[in-house]
C-alpha cells in the first residue's frame, strides 16, 4: 500500500476501544511472556536471583496478577495507564510490579531487597524540595481548548513589577516570551538548554529588577525551558504552560518537579481540562488548593461533513494538511505543488525550531507563494499559524512499535489550530483527505479527553548515586535497568522511560567519569540514531573525562550550497541536533566547551542553509546533485577530532 493512501489501523487499539477486556488479554498473554522469556530472567538475576527461585516466584506473580491480587495489575487501573504507553513499556511495568511482589511475599529471593525498595522509593517526590512545602503557595490552573487565550491571561500576571518566571514546553515559546517581554519594555532573560540571553538593558532603555550580590543583574522576567527552571531562587509569579505534558513519558519529570518544587507565591498552570483532577490530587498532597479558571474558544471550529474525497484537486489556498512521518510530508509536498501550482511550507519534529519558525513565517505571509502547509504533530503545539482548514491525511501514527490511532487529546490539539491566529476565516474547519476517514475524525473531534492518570518522575542525582554503591561491579547501562526495575512510586507518579538514555549509558560505560557526570549526560539532548551521533556522544563524554577542549569545527563542517533534496536536508537536520548538542555541553560543562560564539555562528548559518534549501526544493524527492557535491557525515573526522 502506498504510504498516502488510506490506513488501516493495526495493533493497540484507539482510545475509545480500549476496555477493560483488551487489558485483562494484554495482561494474560504479557505474563506468560514475563514467566517463559529468558530475557527476563537475565534481567533478574542482576539483582542475584536463582533460576529455580525465579521459575517458582514468576509462576506465583503470575497466578496471583490473574486472579486479580495485585492492584496496580488489576484490568481497570490499567487501562489510563495503556492509553499512553506501548507494549515495551507494559513489559516494565510487569517487571517492576514483580519486585514490589516479593517484597511483600518472598522477601529472601533478593538479598537486601527491602533497603534496596527503601532507597528507590519515589513515591514522595514533593519532599525532593523541603523550602516548597514552607510556602502558601496559590495554585491557578487557566484550563481550555486550543485559541481559548488560556496562557495569554496568565502571562499577564508575569509582568508586574516582580521577579516572575515562565517555563515553556518548547524552545522556540521560550524564546516567543522572552522576545515580547523585552518589546514592551520588561527586562527579561531567557534560559534554555542551550543558550543564555540577557541584553545590555541601559542601549535599550529598560530598567533591570536589580541587582545580586555579585554585581548580576536581576530581570523581572525569566523565560525557560522547564528543563531549566531553577527550583532555588524565588519568585512572586510562575507560569508554567502545557501542563498535561506532566503526564509525558519522557519529559513529564520537569513538569512535576516544577509543579511541586517552584518557589512562587503565585503559580499559574496553563493546558487541558484533562489535567485537572491529578493536579488537584497532587496539589492535595501538598495540602495546597487549586483555583481552576475554564475559558472557551475564542473562534468557531467545526469538522467538516466532507472529505476532500481523496482529490488533490480540493487542497485550496490556507490548508495545511498533517500527515505523521517526514518521507510522507515530502511526498505530500511534492503531488500538491506538482497537482495545484501551490508552494508548500513544511514544518516536522526533526525540522529546527529556528527552520520551522521562517516556515510558518513564509505560510503566514500572504504576499509570499507558500498557499499550503504540510506539517506533522509538531504543528500542535508553539507556533502560531494562519490557518483556515486543516485536513487529516490519516487518522494512524506509528508508535515505535506499532500503527496505533491518533488519541483524542492530539488530534483535538491538531485541529483546534485552524482559524487562529490572525486568520481570515471566521470558522476553522476540520476535515480529512479520505471519505473513510470522516466518521472516526468527527467521534474524535467531539469526544472528551481522558483525564491524565499519573505525572512523570526522574530520580535525583544522589538517589542514583547511592543506589550505584550497592552494585559496584554492575555497569552504568545495567544498573540504570535495574534501579527502573526495582524502583517504587505512588498511584500519582510514574517513573519516566529509560530506553533512550540507555544508549547512552552504554556509550559512556568505560569512561573515568562520575556517577553525576554520567547522570547529566544521559539526560543530554542528544540522540544515538546514527554512527555519526553515537560517535559524537563518545567524543562529548572524552572530552569531559580527560578534560580535553572540544570545538565545534571537529564534529561539523557545513558546505557552503545548501541542500538540494530531502535526503541533504535531513543531513542539515542531523548536523544542527549535533551544534545544539554542543551548545547545551557549553552551558552544562563549559571548562571544556569553550566555543560558544563559534558554534552559535555555525548554528545560525546551518539554519540559513536549511532554510534557503527549503524553498529551493519544489516538487523534489531524491536529490540532483552529483556524488561530489553531496556532502555527507564524516565519521572518520569526528572519530580522529
């Protein structure tokens, strides 16, 4: 089948046919998974349990899971917890829970195994940050759907005359903030991973908060991402935007610590009704009350009774058109503009914040010759876009693991975006490319989201480091696995994915560094996809371990043409994760990284290229260029640099 034509859904099922009956089966055929697979055994036995004792105990957790004995295994706790996971990570749930069992019925198959749950024990995270819990804190939450002004009311209350802080979700609306802040004549700084900005306030005639005892200035507001929201310094007002993204696999951690660690006496939550109740709940724990705030669209938005009917004929001037994989919003690109003489802007996950940025700026334009928008979910959240219709081309993303229908929650988020902004329709319409598509999009479109059933957690440094003395021997990969294995945290908590830092660990494994050195790494920025970026994490963690001055110029080397083809453009993709990569080793470890302002040039100028190549590429797949002239990774450089 052809990756534009109509999907079959396959796999986990969609939200609204998740039930209870799907769980109790899930749980059934996992467990004779748990009990007959070696791997499981072999992930055991690093905590020195007999094979004999793991055939008997696993066959017991087993019998005793079915029968409805353990309650976090019980079909209907489950089933909030399925909605947002995919078997891999129900495995570990598995695994986990079995720990928690022997704890409670065979306390002698692991030695130690109660100091061991004790150490681990994460159910608590509120008591992470003591000075919190000695302040009245008022809780806001601006609750509504997508263009329902929930933020912009809570932002105004950052710019009195106080030090306030706003934490974002995403680079590109931290650096939106900061930007609009200093226009209206409010000193303020941004803070991201991998930049640092405070402008000389006296040239632009603002007037700074104060001043430290160091001589630093103080600014009335600081925008961050919420990685990088210091949980020391106090503040009169915190806004912290996207709330429901506390329920994020793997970012989730940053909105919990936020939540229950800020030092505000005024803390505004801006997301989805569907965060309520477990912000409420959490809150509760704190013996803190929750003020919530509902607001209601700000325009008209309706789903369409028709498809495009499968037409490319029926894409018009404002569309912007989702689709749920890079290969496939190039191919979208290409038959529009072959089949209607439309330009088409593109903005996708992999695609820079700075790039996407210029993309929406050129959709914007309505003197520009970009008509059309062909984008992913990463449309959903932090740019403002005129559009007037988005149209659906599959209702189906792939998980990771397998085709799974989009959750309510996305696509109401995907399709609230059509008539914002500064859009000259009055009613945003919502349709799909296929008729077959019509009726799940309309039960999407009008269904409620599931409320959110647990926040993310991260263990701190110390409890890690600790841990890692009871397993000297057990390498850094491993004892990440393990301590996610045994670790136990409340019906309010989940412990966010491992699998990608796992990679990393394994990467670093062999190198003098630090439990904590080693801690911060793997929870850089970075990705392992690629030999040239497992290489670049090998040189990163080298540099830091024999403190050896790293640059920018040994791990890329831009060409001067930019790039012609989506196969070029993806190597400009991969070389700015690497500089951004660089950068955020700048701000976390700068008596290596010295080349900020050389890697900050070389960043700008991957950006410009990007850009320059997307507009350049019309109707274009594979790329033009002669061998020559397509510059690839060079691995064997980064690898003697």
């Amino acid at each position: 089948m052809h990756s534009l034509e109509p999907a079959e859904t396959e796999g986990w099922p969609s939200d609204a046919d998740m039930n209870e009956e799907f769980a109790k089966g899930l749980l059934d055929s996992q467990l004779t998974w748990f009990c007959t697979d070696s791997s499981v055994y072999h992930r055991c036995a690093l905590f020195g349990i007999r094979k004999d004792m793991f055939d008997l105990w696993s066959e017991r957790y087993a019998t005793a899971a079915r029968n409805g004995e353990i309650k976090r295994l019980l079909p209907a706790n489950l089933l909030p917890t399925l909605r947002h996971i995919n078997k891999t990570l129900f495995n570990n749930i598995l695994v986990n829970q079995f720990y928690a069992f022997l704890e409670k019925e065979a306390p002698n198959v692991v030695s130690n195994i109660k100091y061991l749950r004790e150490i681990t024990d994460l159910r608590f995270p509120e008591e992470w940050n003591p000075r919190a819990r000695t302040m009245k804190r008022r809780i806001i939450m601006h609750v509504g759907p997508t263009n329902s002004g929930k933020t912009y009311h809570a932002l105004q209350r950052i710019k009195g005359p106080h030090a306030s802080v706003y934490c974002s979700p995403l680079r590109l609306l931290a650096h939106e903030v900061y930007t609009r802040m200093l226009k209206e004549g409010i000193s303020a700084s941004l803070i991201t991973g991998e930049e640092k900005k405070m402008p000389v306030f006296k040239e632009m005639g603002i007037e700074p908060l104060g001043y430290n005892h160091k001589g630093t200035v103080n600014t009335h507001v600081t925008s961050c991402t919420i990685e990088m929201c210091v949980l020391s310094t106090i503040y009169k007002v915190a806004v912290i935007d996207e709330i429901q993204m506390i329920n994020d696999r793997q970012r989730g951690w940053a909105w919990t610590n936020a939540l229950v660690g800020i030092l505000a006496d005024e803390i505004h939550l801006c997301g989805e009704p569907s965060a309520v109740p477990l912000v409420k709940k959490i809150c509760e724990s704190l013996d803190e009350e929750v003020e919530v705030r509902e607001y209601t669209r700000l325009g008209q938005l309706k789903v369409s009774k028709k498809s495009l009917e499968g037409s490319w004929k029926n894409i018009r001037k404002g569309d912007c058109v989702i689709t749920f994989s890079r290969k496939e919003i190039y191919e979208t690109k290409k038959i529009i503009e072959e089949n209607t003489g439309m330009r088409c802007a593109v903005i996708y996950g992999g695609l820079p914040p700075e790039a996407r940025a210029k993309q929406a700026e050129l959709f914007n334009d309505p003197d520009s010759e970009y008509n059309v928008m062909v984008a992913s979910d990463a449309v959903g959240m932090g740019i403002n876009l005129n559009i007037k219709r988005i149209v659906f081309m599959k209702l189906t993303k792939w998980d990771g693991e397998s085709v799974r229908t989009v959750s309510v929650s996305q696509t109401r988020q995907i399709g609230g975006r059509a008539g914002r902004f500064k859009s000259d329709s009055k009613v945003g319409v919502v349709t799909s490319f296929w008729d077959t598509d019509i009726p799940s999009l309309n039960n999407l479109m009008h269904s409620t989201p599931q409320v959110l059933d647990a926040a993310g957690v991260q263990p701190p440094p110390d409890i890690i480091e600790l841990f890692s003395h009871q397993f000297p021997k057990i390498s850094f990969a491993k004892l990440w696995r393990m301590f996610c294995d045994i670790a136990s945290v409340s019906d309010n908590y989940f412990l966010c994915d491992f699998d990608g830092q796992e990679d990393i660990a394994a990467l670093i494994e062999d190198l003098p560094l630090s439990i904590r050195q080693k801690y911060r790494l793997i929870y850089a920025p970075i990705k392992t996809k690629t030999s040239l970026d497992k290489m670049c994490v090998r040189k990163f963690a080298e540099a830091i371990a024999y403190k050896k001055e790293c640059k920018i110029e040994h791990f890329v080397n831009l060409p001067s043409n930019p790039p012609r083809s989506r196969e070029m453009a993806a190597l400009f993709e991969q070389w700015h994760t690497i500089i951004t990569s660089y950068l955020w080793m700048v701000t976390n470890f700068s008596y290596v990284f010295k080349g900020e302002a050389e890697a900050l040039e070389v960043k700008a100028k991957c950006e410009e290229l990007l850009h320059q190549g997307l507009m350049s590429m019309r109707g274009q797949l594979k790329a033009p260029d002669s061998p020559q002239e397509q510059p690839q990774p060079n691995v064997q450089a980064v690898a003697q640099g």
